[in-house]
C-alpha cells in the first residue's frame, strides 16, 4: 500500500475509527484498525465484535494495499503531526509514516486476521431499500432516547433503543428502569417491524451524521447474525442487534394528567444546576414544590448545607412536592433545544412526566426519589 492523505483528513478518520475499539480486545488485531487502499479511496475500519464502523475518504492512491495498525499509538502519533500531506506505505506488517522531515514506523499485523466487517459497498444491499430517515431527525431523536438507555451489560436489552417502524412513522425508546424516554418521527411510510439497536452504536451514528453532507441516514438490515447497517456519506456503522423482551414501554405512560408546569427551559436549567452543587451530597436528590403561583427547586444536604431556587412558571392543578435525581434531570435538559419545557406530576410517589411545551413527539418520563419527612 502506498497513498498520500491529509494530515486532518487521517486524523478525522482514525478519531472516528477509535470510538469504536475496546482497547481490551480478545485478539491483539481487535485493538488495532484496518486500513485498506484501492481505487482512489483509503477504507479505515474498527471493531469490537458488537460494533463497527466502516469510513471512506478520497486520497491519492499509488498502489492499493491493506494492513492493521494498532489504533491508540496511530491515534497520537497522527495527532502529533503537522498539517500537510501524509505519506503512508507498508512493507509487510510494518507502516512507515512521513511528511515534512518526520519518519515513523509501527508494527502492524496481517489484514487477513481482522474480522470481516460488513459494508453495503460490497454490493449486496442498497440504504434506500431499508428505513431512510432524515439526518437532522435521526440525530435529535437518539441524543433525546439515548441519555435513558441503560449502561448495566447484566441487562443487554436495557442498552438498547428500540425502534418501532408503524403506519404513523418510527418510534425509538429507551428506560434503564428509572427513566425512559420516546421520540417520534412522522411521515416515514415503511413496512411494520420492531429491533432493538444497541445505544452506543446509535450515538455513534448520530455523532459521524453530525459530519457527514448526506441529507438522509439509511438503517438497513442484514441477514447475517441479525446485523444492522447504518450509513450517510462515506460512513458505515455496523451492530448486532440485541435479542429479548424489551419492556412494554407504553404502560409506564401515566394516563392521568395531574397537575401541569410550563417552564422556561434555560431558567429550569439554572435552577437545577444550583440545587445539584448540594445534592452531590445527599443522593442527589433534588426537589420540586409546585405551589399556587410559583415553583420552588430546592436541596438539602445536611453537612454542607441548602439552597433553593424560586422560579415562575404557567402552574395548572393542585400543590405538589416530588424529588428527583438531579443527574437524570441533568442530562435530560442537555438535550432539550425547546424555549419552553412541560412537567406533569400527581403525587411525590408517581413518575413525573417531561415534554416539549408544544408538539407531542417526545417526552420523558423520570421515576421520583421518595423523601423522608
């Protein structure tokens, strides 16, 4: 292999690639990422066995060639080099490295022991016959899913985003067992089906769409051990899809309203943000006590001390004292671009529910922290 490629172009790439490698892998070629050249086009892949990623990007090809280099040293040493072209040339399993008076070689291994990772390039499936979704959409409704999938691998369904494609357009969904979170996206007409995606591999997606010109992400099924493929541009995000009985998610919607707040969404922000610098201390517990005209967000930790917030917002029903975990709330308004934020509660012991002040296509549901006294 011998190519020519720029400095911040091999960097992007090898950035990408990384996400995806373990650095703990079973096979010493699992912590490396393969590089492959031919026609015009350098192909850098990773993988973990349960995600991977394939990207493209145009260079000058001198003679094709593919070899694995390990990932975190490439990593930095590409990192470490000046902006300009890049050589790149292998001799066997070692890659030597040069651009503007810099030399570097690094001990690579066989491409043919690196695991086959799928692409639609190869011919065999096309992204506009599977599920097409807008990029814009795609990346908002997995930052907004994403942040409630579980982390805890015991329970594998629980890191997945299920994704339910109906007559009225996709749903994706996600609860690690205290929050759970649903977001809609009409006017995708496709057959019926159900799959759970990995939460990570999603997020990976939507973080390369994020850099990609392509206007639409493609979710395209492949028959082989029940794989997804995910493409925009020159980016390919390969997964296994997770197997079980994800939770049926429609019952946890509370059917009663209660008691409603319309909340100005940087104001919430704020308020939160000063009461979790005092329930680091106590559970991170924060509380909410909706009165008649005014809502107060309040923590208390006995050996550091308290605080509270009093803000305005548009209250309709009864009084209502409920707690939360302030990391859940957190992570939830980090993701919220809406002026104005909706929260509905019944009682200090049932779910509070989060939306868009208008529009119906997402909310979040955060399960309570029960209070003494």
């Amino acid at each position: 292999m011998k190519i020519e490629i720029l400095q911040e172009n091999l960097n992007e790439l090898i950035q990408s690639a990384s996400r995806v490698v373990s650095g703990k892998g079973q096979l010493p070629v699992l912590n490396n990422v393969l590089l492959l050249a031919e026609k015009g086009q350098l192909r850098v892949t990773a993988t973990n066995l349960e995600t991977g990623i394939n990207l493209w990007r145009g260079v000058k090809v001198i003679e094709d060639g593919k070899v694995t280099v390990p990932a975190k040293i490439f990593l930095e040493m590409v990192a470490s080099l000046p902006k300009g072209v890049v050589k790149i040339e292998t001799e066997a399993e070692k890659i030597s490295v040069s651009c503007e008076g810099y030399k570097a070689k690094i001990n690579g291994i066989a491409a043919e022991e690196f695991p086959e990772v799928p692409s639609l390039r190869q011919g065999k499936k096309e992204p506009e016959k599977g599920l097409m979704i807008k990029k814009d959409e795609f990346i908002k409704a997995v930052e907004r899913v994403a942040i409630a999938a579980g982390t805890d691998e015991a329970r594998p369904i629980f890191t997945g985003i299920k994704l339910e494609i109906g007559p009225d357009g996709v749903r994706m969904a996600a609860t690690d067992g205290y929050r759970l979170s649903i977001k809609k996206i009409a006017g995708i007409s496709k057959e019926k089906g159900t799959m759970v995606i990995p939460a990570k591999a999603l997020s990976e997606m939507a973080k390369a769409a994020g850099q990609e010109n392509g206007e639409e992400v493609g979710l395209v099924a492949a028959e082989a051990e029940k794989q997804l493929i995910m493409s925009i541009g020159g980016v390919e995000v390969v997964t296994r899809l997770l197997e079980g009985e994800f939770p049926d998610f429609d019952k946890i919607v509370p059917t009663v309203k209660g008691t409603s707040v319309i909340m100005e969404t940087e104001e919430l922000k704020q308020a939160v943000r000063a009461a979790a610098v005092f329930a680091k201390d106590s559970a991170n517990i924060v509380k909410f006590k909706i009165g008649k005209k005014e809502i107060s967000i309040s923590a208390n930790a006995p050996q550091v001390g308290e605080n509270e917030v009093k803000m305005e917002g548009e209250i309709d029903g009864e009084e209502v004292e409920i707690a939360f975990n302030s990391r859940y709330l957190m992570e939830m308004l980090g993701v919220i671009k809406e002026e104005k934020i909706r929260m509905e509660a019944t009682g200090p012991l049932s779910p509070g529910v989060f939306k868009a002040a208008k529009g119906e296509d997402w909310l979040q549901i955060i399960m309570p922290v029960r209070v003494q006294g």
